[in-house]
C-alpha cells in the first residue's frame, strides 16, 4: 500500500489526501510549510504536491527557506499478464486460470473474474459467464421449437464446450458442490467456492460410496483416497481389502480355486474356477438310452430329457426273471414296431416308454364299436359281427364333418384314413381390402393377394407418399382423414398429434442440409426444421487478420468471428486502403474512391474522373467501323472492346437496304456478298390512285422479280370524279376560277356546329357512323351506346340535320339513343362538320372585315375620345375555339375575386379579355 494516500469516510466514501503527521525537533506537523508571497509559483506548487519529509531542514522564523527540488517518483513497471496455468489436474488449471485473467467465456470471449456470476458444465467442466449461457440455451430451445407454437418439453440446448444435449436451463449462481447460492469471494479460497468439503460423489475413474473430502473446487473430483469395504470372492473361500479405486463394486473378485459345487443333476460337481452367479448346465458327458431301447448313444448330461422306466418281457430261456428294464432319457424318434397281441399288427407309434405285457390290438373287435367317423355303431350298418382284427370295418354313408386344419368340416362320406384336403371356395380380401376374388381354400395359411391399386396417403414427414400397391394401412389412413376437422384459413395451427399407422411411418433418411452447412442431417425423415449440427469443432477458429480467436471446442458451422480492429489489406491499384473493420475472404474490400483518367473501351477518348473501381469506361460514341462479314454496313454497338463489333459471334444481322427492282430498300437480314433473291413480295406500303388522283387507296407494293405487283395497278373513278370533272370542264368554258367560286351553304343547325366544337373528335367519330349508315341501304337504324345527356343532344340534332329519327331509350344510366331512316331521308349532307365549321368561321371574319371598314367610314366622337382600359390580348388561339371553353378556362383563375372579364373575337382571330 505504499504509495498509495489513505482514505477517509469509509467504503465507498470521497478520497482526500492528507499529509501524515511525523515529529521533528519535537515538534508535530500536520500541515504543510508556508511561502513568502513573492515565491515563484512553481516553487508552491511542488510544495503542494509533496507532503512533508523527515530530513527537510529546521525552519527558523524570520529566515527564507529553500524548497529543495521535487523528488523524480520512479515510474513504476506495468505488471505482466501471467500465462496460462500448466498444472496437471483440471481444478487447478482452471483456478489459476481464473485467478490470472486467464480464462475466457466460449461464448462472449471475455474474459471470467472473481466477481463474475458462472456456470460450470458437468460433462465437460468448461466455465461460463451466467447470463451467456442462459441466452444461448434460450435461443437453441427457441431453434428447436415447434412451428404450432406449444412447448415441448423433450427439446435440449447443447452445451457450447462438448455440444451434448442438456434439458435444464441453470437459472442460478451456485459455488461448485452446489451448496451454497451466489458465494461470496474470498481470500484464500479458490474463485467461486463456498470453502466447504465438496462432498460429491467420485466418477473419475469410476464411481464410489465414499464423498470427496477436497475443500469446493472446479472440475471432477480426484480418484478416491480411501480403503473400500472387505470383499468375499464368489465362491466365498476368501477375503480380502483393497484401495477403493482398486476395488470393482460392480463385478467382484474371483480366488481362482475350483468350484466343486453340486450341479443341477444332482449326480457331478462343478469344475470351473471361482466364478460369478450360478454354476449352469453340467456338460458331463453320459451313456444314455432311448425310450424304445433301439438307440444307445453319448450326450452332455443337460441335454437328457425326462427319465422314464421302460420294461419289455424276453423271449424263454434269456433271463431268469424273464424280463428286462432300463431308463429312457431322450426320443429317437424311430418307429416302435412292437407286436401287438394279435400277431397281425404292430405299433406305428414313435420311441416311447414300453410295458412288460404285451399291448392289445387297436383294431380288434372290442375296441372298434363304430364306423371310421365315428357317428354309427356298427350294428346299425351291419348284420354281421366283426370277429377279428383283419376284418375290414364298414362305413356309413353320413359325411365325416371333422375339422381340418383350415377350420373348415370334412365334407367327404364317412372314409377310414386321413382326410382330403379342403376345396371349399372361400371369399378372399386383398392386403389393402379394397378387392375381394373368390379362391379354394388355403389349408388354413391365407396369404392375402396383392391388387394394382397405389396407397397415395402422406407419410408422416408430410414430404413424401406411400406410393407401394396395395397397403394394407389405407383404409386406416382414410379413416384417420375423415376424423380430422378442417382447419380455417385464419385460425391458428393445431398441433401435429396424429397418430399415423405402421405402414405410414417414413423410414428415409431426412438428408436436408443442416444449418452448420457442412453436414446432413441423418434422423428419420420428419416435419418442421431440423435440429442444431451435433458435430463439434476442435481447432481454434479466427477472423482474417488473426487477431480474433474463438478458441475451441465449438459447435460445428461456428463462423468467424467480427473483428474490431481495420482491415489492412493492400489493394492492387496502390491507392490507400479506405478505413473498414477486418472481414472475411468471401467479403470484398469497399471499392476505391479516388477519381482516376482511364482510357474508354474503344480507345478513342480519355475519360477523366472516372471511379478507380470501374474497369469498363465507355464514352457512348457508336463505334461506326465497318463490318467484316458484310463489308456493307457499320457496326452501330456503342463503345465496346476492339474485336467486339456486332458481326464478332455471328453474321451481320442488320437490314440489307439495298434498292430493290421496285425502288424500295430491301428488308430482309444482310446476306452479302450475295445479291438481293426479290422471291418474296414487296411488303412497303404505296398509294393507289384513280386517273384523276382524287380516289386514294394504301397497298403493299407486292413487286417481285417476276412481277410488278401494284405499281402498275389503279383505282376506277367513281360519280364523284365525274361530277367534278364536269364542274371542271364547265368552269373552263364559263371562264369561272374555281378557288374563289365556293359554296358556303351550311347544312347543319347552329347548335350542332357548336356542340361540335365543344368535343370536336368525338363529335367527328359519331359523324362517321351516321355516314356508314347513310351509306349502306341495307342497315335501317343504328343503336348508339349509352352516354350523357349532352352527347344524346348532339346525336339528336345531328340525327335531324341528316334527315332521320331519332328516339332516347332506356332508363339511367343505359339510356341511349337509336336513329331509324324514314322517306324524309334523301342522302347525308356533302360537306362534313368540320368543313362547316371552318366555312362559319371564315363567314364571321368576313363579316367582321367588312363591319370594320364600314366603321372607318365613320367613326362616333364617343368611340375615338374614350377612356383607356386595361385588358388580356390574346393572341394564336386555336381555330374554333368558343366563348364557353374560354370561360371554363380562365374561371380557376378568378374564383375568389370580384373581377369580370368580358370576352370579344378581333377580326385578327386574336381574343381580348377586359
């Protein structure tokens, strides 16, 4: 603590630097010398800065003192980090480790301190930060859960240090046994523990009875100290004590003496060594017999089946007794053929146990009371009695019904021996049961058929379908199907907890890459997301520059990590590098933005201030250099590469242009050196007139090199061709000019050239319709489409300036207007609205010219001596421009003022507004 000024007011309080109080010359100090006012300011500040010194010299009043110059504080050397801990055993490591700043979290990469709240991993004992491994747990359960939004409780969160699976997520801060909650930090102590005996139980290298006696540590508990308990061998001839470490709680221990114990037969003794559990089956081998007394052989003692005593009667003069046992112990399975006591017959039975007496005959007269299916007593069938074995033994002529081993009854008549089998005719379901064939009986084995129907149920991954024939687990599925209640579009979705058949189980491998990227995923093919990669990463990951490391083990698919500190990657056009963080490889470096001079990609220009990340600099010129496939046109491709003009991949593909036999330039693609084919007709439009070149008619020109098409072709003159070369040739004798002899009749009403005006196309377009139908005398009326009441007005007085009928029908809003030819109908009017038009307006400026020069003749005092006005000169109006189209024009404009502008047509055709 020595440098350090001590502190007053407590833990936490403000510090305050206080001289300490020494004795010299028997004086006490507690303050700090005085200087005369004219000191140098430097001179006070250093004895501000520096509290009193033992050795300062003895102050005299009324004398200057000296301040002696300040003491040089040595600077004090930094204090280097310790490496990491090289201990032998894993509690150690990570004690020094944290005790020296040593350790860090897996997940954040901070570094774990005293005061830090941790969580230890029991498998792998790596040492978390609390809060990392809480959010880490929380997002994988977040990863895992379902898409139907419910809870499950089997999902794990896999531990960032051995990525096994984990159910519980640590919410507290516990010392390492785990007997106290959030421990305090001591001195003394290892980091995070309570100072208590551990007390867990031992599992390294194997587990134990006895707890561990270390004080609360890291990491597993080291192999237990103790003795264990005293051990009996198997056999229970001896005992002994070892380590506990030593001793197998499990397996026990052998003397290796033998056995000796009684075997289950009861006759030999057990020759193992000292072993665990029950001696077995004894493997002696015996001499045994069969039941029959025909086989004699050698077998292992536990092979002999049940003992049985059998007796057979010698033939005179073999033994005294004049009868022979012994002791069956297995079947040979031979046939017994022993005599029975007619002499006729013999046993047809299989090795069995044998009798002294002789067997009676199974046949004889006594024993066969009935016929061979045993319904009818002989004497019903037969007067004649049997009297011997050989007799044969009469049927009845009732069916045998005994049951075969298919179930069924024996329909056969009453018969001595086995019975036929089975030709009853059977119904039978195919595995699915949708198809049903009759078929003979199968003897009581029923291999269902196979039908050609597909199963097209959905497994239950819901990726794939059953696709085999004939499942026999479709009807299931469609019952399953018809339970299931459908589901609205926008109710929420229920969870997946059918219960799907045996057959619709999908046994495929899922195979769907994992989010790791580097493996698949290898459970049973199933629904929703798969789980987290299980694989583990074992070498230290790091960002590009190096100077960022996640340290291993990490889970599998672990990216690098950000890196805080700049990129320092050259770049290849020398210019500096733009400060960024360091990044990874696939991330390239941002472009650079000095402005550079480049040369354009034809070679042409020099383009300055271009980008220096822009490796293609065009200057937008079309490159105009004549092609090499055709030697006829230019390439039009805007700047590009030298070699790259439009001919560079394929011939030139631009029109030919050449003049055709027709004088039109041919289209089709250039096909040069080759000369034009003209095969195909000439498709450019040209008119077609009459000798008078009043009729005009467009056409393809259709020209050939075999034909002319329609060049020489012309339009026949029609009556109005003749009545305008009669006029012609009249005004030629009457000596009339034709330009200034007009018409101006005009055979529409007032209303109908201004309502014309109003909408002038739109007016022309139902003109054309009224002439179509005065044109054509098979069609006597025309239905107009419904429209407005203004535009059924204008069809109504341009109905009548025609000279039809024309009448509004149907309601609003598909009232429309018909018009219907009556005798008052002639012809339509020779001249066309527009004409008219233009006639009127010629007519009003003429009348205004002549009202003009009437009024220069003379001229009212009152019209030259008036007051000047102000006024709007309009000038360049369209033609035909009305009153009431000015009006709703310049209306927007004078909402909200008191002005009133006048309107008046000059004969200039210019407007004035006042």
């Amino acid at each position: 603590q020595s440098g350090r000024p001590p502190r007053r007011g407590g833990r936490g309080g403000r510090a305050t630097q206080v001289a300490p109080l020494r004795m010299v010359n028997g004086r006490q100090f507690g303050g700090q010398l005085t200087q005369p006012d004219d000191d140098a300011i430097s001179t006070s500040a250093a004895s501000v800065t520096s509290p009193l010194q033992a050795d300062a010299p003895e102050f005299r009043p009324g004398q200057t003192h000296t301040a002696r110059p300040p003491r040089v504080q040595q600077p004090r050397p930094q204090r280097r980090r310790g490496s990491r801990s090289t201990a032998k055993d894993l509690p150690t490591r990570i004690h020094e480790d944290i005790d020296n700043k040593q350790y860090e979290c897996a997940i954040c990469t901070n570094e774990i301190q005293r005061n830090s709240r941790v969580w230890s991993c029991k498998t792998c004992w790596t040492v978390f930060h609390l809060s990392c491994v809480k959010k880490w747990a929380t997002a994988k359960r977040e990863e895992q859960r379902p898409q139907n939004g419910q809870d499950d409780s089997s999902q794990h969160w896999r531990c960032p240090g051995c990525n096994l699976p984990k159910e519980v997520i640590p919410k507290s801060f516990t010392c390492w046994c785990e007997k106290e909650t959030d421990p305090r930090s001591l001195p003394g102590l290892p980091p995070f523990s309570c100072g208590q005996t551990c007390s867990r139980e031992h599992e390294i290298p194997k587990k134990c009875p006895h707890p561990c006696q270390e004080l609360c540590h890291a990491g597993p508990c080291p192999p237990c100290p103790n003795m264990g308990p005293s051990q009996m061998c198997f056999c229970g001839r001896e005992t002994v004590t070892k380590r506990c470490i030593d001793t197998d709680y499990e397996n026990g221990w052998t003397c290796g003496a033998v056995c000796g114990e009684l075997m289950p037969c009861g006759e030999h003794y057990c020759t193992r060594s000292c072993h665990e559990g029950l001696c077995g089956a004894c493997e002696e081998m015996v001499d045994v017999k069969c039941y029959c007394g025909k086989v004699e052989r050698q077998m292992w003692c536990c092979d002999r089946q049940e003992e049985k005593t059998s007796r057979l009667e010698l033939a005179h003069g073999q033994d005294a007794d004049g009868e022979e046992s012994w002791i069956g112990s297995f079947d040979c399975g031979q046939i017994c053929g022993r005599p029975y006591d007619c002499g006729s017959h013999i046993c047809e039975k299989t090795c069995h146990p044998l009798d002294a007496a002789t067997p009676h005959c199974p046949k004889s007269p006594d024993i066969v009371t009935h016929c061979p299916c045993g319904k009818t007593l002989l004497s019903d069938i037969s007067n004649s009695a049997r009297t011997s074995c050989e007799d044969r033994v009469p049927n009845c002529d009732k069916p045998c019904l005994k049951l075969l081993a298919c179930g069924h009854e024996c329909q056969q008549i009453c018969h001595a021996g086995d019975c036929l089998p089975c030709m009853q005719v059977v119904t039978i379901h195919c595995r699915c049961g949708r198809t049903a064939s009759p078929s003979i009986c199968h003897q009581g084995v029923e291999e269902p058929p196979q039908c050609a129907r597909v199963c097209r149920a959905t497994l239950n991954c819901g990726r794939h379908q059953c696709d085999e024939r004939c499942c026999s687990g479709e009807k299931k599925a469609s019952e399953r199907l018809s339970k299931k209640k459908p589901r609205a579009l926008n109710a929420a979705q229920r969870p997946s907890n059918e219960d799907f058949e045996a057959e619709h189980i999908c046994t495929r491998v899922c195979g769907r890459s994992l989010k790791c990227g580097n493996h698949e995923c290898q459970e049973l093919c199933h629904k929703g997301p798969c789980g987290s990669c299980r694989e583990a990463i074992f070498d230290d990951i790091s960002c590009n520059c190096g100077r960022t490391v996640l340290q291993s083990p990490l889970p599998c698919g672990t990216k690098p990590p950000p890196c805080r500190y700049e990129c320092e990657r050259p770049k290849a056009c020398g210019h500096p590098q733009v400060a960024h963080n360091c990044h990874l490889g696939d991330e390239s470096c941002p472009k650079c933005p000095f402005l550079t001079t480049k040369s354009c990609l034809c070679g042409k220009h020099q383009m300055k201030n271009q980008p220096c990340w822009l490796t293609e600099v065009r200057c937008g010129e079309v490159c105009g250099e004549r092609l090499k496939s055709c030697r006829t046109h230019n390439c039009r491709k805007p700047c590009h590469r030298p070699g790259d003009c439009e001919d560079a991949t394929s011939h030139c593909q631009q029109e030919c242009g050449k003049e055709k036999s027709c004088g039109h330039p041919d289209s089709a693609p250039c096909h040069a050196p080759r000369p034009c084919k003209e095969d195909k007709p000439c498709a450019h439009k040209i008119f077609i007139t009459c000798k008078c070149q009043r009729i005009k008619k467009e056409a393809p020109c259709n020209t050939t090199r075999h034909t002319r098409g329609n060049l020489d072709r012309s339009l026949d003159c029609d009556d109005e061709c003749a009545r305008l070369e009669r006029n012609r040739r009249l005004a030629l004798a009457l000596n009339i000019d034709p330009e200034t002899h007009k018409d101006d009749h005009i055979p529409y009403s007032a209303e109908t050239l201004n309502m014309f005006l109003n909408n002038v196309q739109w007016a022309q377009a139902q003109e054309k319709e009224m002439r179509l139908l005065a044109a054509d005398p098979g069609t006597k009326r025309l239905r107009f489409k419904p429209m407005a009441s203004h535009q059924r007005a204008f069809i109504h007085s341009l109905a009548e300036d025609f000279g039809f009928d024309s009448e509004s029908m149907d309601p609003e809003p598909h009232r429309h207007v018909a018009i219907f030819k009556t005798p008052r109908f002639v012809m339509a009017p020779m001249k066309t609205l527009a004409e008219c038009a233009r006639i009127r307006h010629s007519q009003r400026l003429a009348s205004a010219a002549a009202a003009a020069e009437n009024a220069a003749v003379k001229v009212k005092k009152s019209n030259v001596e008036a007051e000047p006005y102000n006024a709007f000169l309009l000038t360049g109006v369209r033609f035909g421009l009305t009153v009431e189209e000015l009006r709703s024009a310049i209306q927007p404009v004078l909402t909200g003022t008191p002005v009133q502008l006048d309107i008046s047509f000059l004969p200039s055709e210019d407007v004035v507004l006042k």
